[in-house]
C-alpha cells in the first residue's frame, strides 16, 4: 500500500569545494608593469579556489584605473587594463571578497615610448664593419621613455648576431657580429617603433688579407740617383677592407711619402718618394698592420751603371715589378 503522502519530491545536495583565495594565482607582466596609452594584460587561475567571485581595480595616487575581465572557462580569466597617466599604482585582485596571493600588487605604469627620442652613437662604425669582427653601438634611452628595446640585422643570406645589454644608466650596448660580407640591414626599435635612422643599410667587408696585395713600379726597383723615379703602385683589389700603411727609410732615417688613389680603380694606391742622396732604402708596406709580401722592399739607388750593375750582382731583385699592368697609370 502506498505511504500516505506519496510520492514524495526531495532535492539532493552535493558537498562544494571551499571558497579559498589563497588558491588563486595571478601571473602575466601586468601585475608588474604597463606603459601609458598601451594595453597591458595578466592571467587569474582561480580554479584551485572554489566558487568564489573575481573583483580587479587599480588606484593610483591622482587616478583610478579600470580592469576588464573575461572568463575563459574552467575557473581561468584574464584581465586587461589601459592606463593613461604614468605613476605608481595598487592592483587589487580579490576572490569572493577575499584577497588573492599577492594582492595588492605594486604596477609601475611609464612614459609612452617615443622611439624618435632614441639616439644612437658610434653608428660610424657600421661604414667599416667586417665580417667576422664584432662592433658595438650606444643606443641611449634616457628621454624616451619606457618601452622594449629590440633588434635584428639581416644580411644576404642570414641573420647577424646581435646582443643588446643594459648599461645601468639610461643607456644599452648593442654588439653586432656579422659572419658574411655583403648589404646588411640593421633594425633598431623602441617600445615597437624604429628610433632614428633605423632601419640602418651598411655593406659588411671581408677580412683583410695583406697576402692578396700586390705592390709593383720602379720605385721598389734598384735605380740610378740621376733618373731614378720613385714611383710604385699598390693594388689592393681582393684584400679586404684594410689600411695601407707605407713608411720609407733612408740613408739619414724617414721621409714623407706620397699617396693618391688611382681615378680609374679606387683599390689602387699610387705613392711617390722622393730619394736625396745614394744609399739603401727600405720601403715597408703594410695591410692593417701586416707586411704584404715582399715587405719590407730594399731599393739601392746608386750614382753610376756600374754601382748599380754591383748592386743588382748582390742584391737581386724581381725584375717583373717593372712590367705589371698598370704601371704607366702611376700619377705624378
């Protein structure tokens, strides 16, 4: 027989976990920092912390500032915020109206970036950069307010190394390393836009190789005071970037030398010494500090043929220096 009264409806109730803000967890760079007119952002994990209710806001010393959120399903939420005024503030974050772990958090809001603010020093050195060697420009921040400095530099085929440390006063290294020769271009942006000058263009050059010069003319050749023409050309064609060097020294010590580059090919050096009297010279050519090959050259100038047919009897020399192309281009 039925109990009097039924059916009966009854509602059943299951156990929830516990509201427990210590549970909650905040992450992200905008419980850290944020840059005026920029979006900044952070993550809430509340799903170790029960069913409670999430609250964010900011409050600065002259100004509030509004946080947003958005669930994103299964106790995860992220919050953004637009400041609009650089300074100082608390973000709160509570759960259920208790604090999460951590809050307040102390945001530091800067400057909007002004990349146009950037200078940069040294950048001189980009003109002579070589492949292999690294290089090191100054990128100074101090008026540009906050943001993130970044770059890169593209060559030919592949990526240059770069490395951009902090010097602790407003200013960063920025350490270039190209491996290849060839068109380069070099990136540098602020808080993502390009600082002045940038995107920079330069041509990485190879190595110097002082063995890939070539010195020729009768100024490297044993001569006769009377007619002796102390003229000789340098070509440097092949050997890198590089400085030429060349000292000439005599019977009483050094004298100057002149150099002019050939109008017809720019890696041509030619140079004039102007001997004074008879005796030994000694003409060093150098390529970035190293001797090209027949460096350092003894020339003779004597006062007769027959000194000079003695000398040429004990001190030989490479007669061919007197016929390679180019030697009636040597410039007075």
């Amino acid at each position: 027989m039925p109990i009097p009264g039924s059916p009966f409806s009854a509602v059943a109730q299951f156990p929830q976990d516990p509201v427990d803000s210590r549970k909650v967890h905040c992450t992200g760079k905008g419980i850290i920092s944020g840059r005026v007119d920029e979006e900044s952002s952070f993550s809430i994990n509340g799903s170790e912390g029960g069913p409670g209710i999430l609250k964010c806001w900011m409050t600065g010393s002259s100004s509030d500032i509004n946080v947003v959120t958005e669930s994103l399903g299964n106790g995860m939420y992220k919050a953004v915020y637009m400041p609009t005024v650089a300074g100082t503030y608390l973000l709160h974050v509570t759960w259920s109206g208790d604090k999460v772990m951590g809050s307040p958090f102390s945001v530091k809001v800067g400057e909007k970036a002004r990349a146009q603010a950037v200078t940069t020093k040294h950048t001189e050195l980009l003109r002579t950069l070589i492949a292999g060697q690294r290089s090191r420009l100054v990128i100074d921040v101090k008026e540009a307010g906050t943001g993130e400095l970044i770059s890169r530099c593209v060559g030919p085929t592949t990526y240059a190394e770069v490395h951009i440390g902090d010097n602790q006063d407003g200013t960063y290294s920025l350490l270039i390393n190209p491996t290849e020769v060839g068109r380069h271009t070099l990136e540098i942006k602020f808080g993502q836009e390009h600082i002045q000058g940038s995107p920079f263009i330069f041509h990485v050059n190879q190595p110097p190789d002082a063995s890939k010069v070539h010195c020729f003319g009768s100024g490297l050749v044993h001569g006769i005071m009377s007619n002796f023409d102390g003229r000789f050309n340098c070509d440097t064609r092949g050997a890198g970037a590089g400085q030429l060097k060349i000292r000439v020294h005599g019977p009483k010590g050094s004298f100057n030398v002149k150099l002019t580059r050939s109008v017809e090919n720019d890696r041509l050096i030619n140079v004039k010494y102007n001997p004074t009297q008879t005796g030994e010279y000694k003409v060093s050519v150098q390529w970035s500090d190293v001797h090209v090959p027949g460096s350092p050259f003894r020339v003779w100038i004597v006062k007769d043929q027959d000194h000079l047919n003695t000398v040429n009897s004990k001190h030989p020399q490479d007669l061919r220096r007197l016929s390679e192309p180019n030697i009636n281009a040597i410039n007075a």
